[in-house]
C-alpha cells in the first residue's frame, strides 16, 4: 500500500515538472536610495517661476477698427440719440405748422389743411435729419438733456425777438426755426468730443439758465412797477439761452456735484416762490418782488456756504470721547401721591 502512494507521487511530481512555466508576479525593485546633500547657504533660495497671465482665446478673427466701435444700439449710436431725435420731430411739427399756416387758403379749411401739412413736413424733414446724425455719431445721455434745453430756449428767444420786432407771421415762424436749430447746433458742437458732459456741469448748466430767467422778471417787474411807461419783455425771454451759455463757460473752472446743484436750486428758488405767494397776499408794489429777490440771494448765499466742504475734519462720537461734560437740560419726571402728577424744571446732565 505504502508503494503504491508512494508511485503515485513521484509520477505527478513527473507531470508538474514536464508543464511549462507560469508567470509570477514580481515585486518592483526597491526605490533607490535618497541622496541628500547639505545646501549651499552661499546660494540664495530659488525663486518661484512666475505667473504668467492666462492668454484669451480668440473666438474669430482680428477685427478692424471700424468693426470694433461699440454702439448703443442698432438703430442709435449713442444713449442719448432717441431724444435727440425726438427734440428735432416737435421742433419740426412746431415750425413747421407755424409756417404753413402763414399760407392763406380760400376757407378756414384750407389754413388748416397747409398748417398740418406744414407740421407733417417739417417733422419729417428735420426728425430725419435728426435720425440720421444719431444713428453716425453718438449722442450720450446727458448731452441730449442740453440738447433739448437749448432747443427751448432758442424757441423762446425767437419768438420774442420777433414779437419784439412786430415781424410777419412767416418770419415769425422761419425765426423760430432758424433760432431752436441754432440752439441745437451749438450744444452738439459745444460738447462734441467723445465723451458725455457730467451731471454736475449739465446741472449747472440748468440752474444758471433758471437763476437767469427768474432774476431777471423779478428786476424787470420792479422796473415796471416804478416806471410808468410801457417796457418790453424781452430780456426775460432771451435771459434763458444766454443762461446756459454763461453755465456752460462756468463748467470750465468748476465742478460741482449734482446733489449740492440741486440744493442750490430747489433751496433759494423755494424760499422766493414762498415770498412771492405770501406777499402777494399781505402786500403790493415793488415790496413784494424786492422781498422775493433778497430771499432767494439771501438763501442762495446761506446755501452755498453751509453745502461747501471747509476742510476740517469733524470728529464724530465726541460725546464718548469727552472726559467730563455738563449741560442745562429740561427735566419732567413724575411727582406727587402715587406719582399721579408731573413736575417740570430745570436740569443739569453730566457726563464723566
């Protein structure tokens, strides 16, 4: 029994002998040996590589420089080109009706007719004129607010340049025309450039226009009421154009902010509307425009000198700061049987 398990081994460790060899897994060789050196201290320490800013990508093709103006919009190339364009449309249909009706027409329809027919074309003729500068050169917003001024006030000055010279109904409207376009020109020429006007200097620009209109009906209506003969009211009417243009030669060596231009306008013009109101009804006469105008210098005055900056720092939270404070203060508490009563006096509130 003993050879037979003894035969059967040694023929199957014939057989395992005669198979080939399989693939053994094989340890990777151990990590070479770390190589340390003392540094150098002579040596500075290497320096980070720089940074180098990503590169853009470029999504299509180098564009000319036409091709990179930016635009407002399709049709405008400037924010303020919509109302430009409509300034030029109402003067257009103003004028122009003015115009057409000077045309003598057989009945009243026909004036009628020419007068819309005169609105309809100078409308149109001038909104395209107006469309098409806006759509090539851009208008910023503020500018167009001068603009639309000038316009007005030019309207203004034409008319009462032709009242004043008792002209035609067609040279008063063609006055008119020739007088609001001279007005638009100007602000366009004036503030061409590039860049948009702040709004501080347009601002400016409309509280000298109204400080200018205002002052000058007060003087003339004092004048009126002390002379008896007639006087014309045409330096009111032109005081407006020649407003701007005095706040236009004033944003040259001044730049004020928006809100303290504000502040100067709604202030003083407040407190003379409130003298004109209360002194029409208590007096008349010269009184009242005199009170108005000393009211409004005087307020413009106080307004200017509280809003400007003095240049001293203030130092805030003072009361903390303060080693000992003492200051006379009203005093109410509760007094009599069940506190049922209150007694006031005087006080003295100390601060330590």
């Amino acid at each position: 029994m003993k050879s037979i398990a003894l035969f059967s081994f040694l023929v199957s460790a014939l057989a395992g002998a005669q198979q080939p060899d399989t693939p053994t897994a094989i340890s990777p060789p151990p990590p070479p040996p770390a190589i340390t050196s003392t540094p150098d201290e002579s040596l500075p320490p290497p320096s980070p590589p720089p940074l180098v800013p990503p590169v853009p990508r470029a999504v299509g093709p180098a564009e000319s420089p036409g091709a990179r103006t930016v635009r407002y919009s399709r049709y405008s190339a400037g924010p303020g080109g919509p109302l430009l364009a409509f300034t030029e449309v109402i003067s257009g249909i103003v004028s122009g009706a003015m115009i057409g009706a000077t045309y003598d027409g057989d009945s009243e329809d026909d004036k009628d007719t020419k007068s819309f027919t005169g609105a309809m074309l100078g409308g149109l003729a001038l909104g395209t004129a107006g469309t098409l500068y806006q759509y090539f050169v851009p208008v910023e917003r503020n500018e167009s607010f001068l603009v639309a001024g000038g316009a007005i006030t030019g309207f203004i000055a034409g008319v009462a340049i032709a009242n004043s010279e008792d002209l035609s109904r067609r040279d008063r409207g063609l006055l008119s025309l020739v007088a609001t376009q001279a007005g638009v020109i100007s602000v366009l020429a004036a503030t061409a450039g590039g860049k948009d006007v702040s709004s501080g200097d347009t601002a400016l620009v409309g509280m000298t226009s109204l400080y200018a209109f205002t002052l000058t009906a007060l003087v003339q209506n004092i004048y009126d009421q002390e002379t008896s003969g007639d006087i014309s009211y045409l330096p009111t009417a032109l005081a407006p154009a020649l407003g701007m243009a005095l706040g236009g030669l004033l944003t040259l060596p001044l730049e004020l902010e928006s809100s303290r231009v504000f502040q100067l306008t709604l202030v003083p013009l407040g407190v003379g509307s409130a003298m004109l109101w209360l002194g029409s009804s208590l007096a008349d006469g010269t009184t009242v425009p005199v009170t108005a105008l000393a009211g409004i210098v005087a307020s413009f005055g106080l307004t200017l000198l509280l809003t400007s900056d003095p240049g001293v720092p203030v130092e805030k939270d003072s009361l903390r700061h303060a080693d000992f404070r003492a200051m006379p203060v009203p005093v109410v508490m509760a007094a009599g049987r069940n506190n049922g009563s209150l007694a006031a006096g005087p006080g003295l509130l100390v601060l330590f």
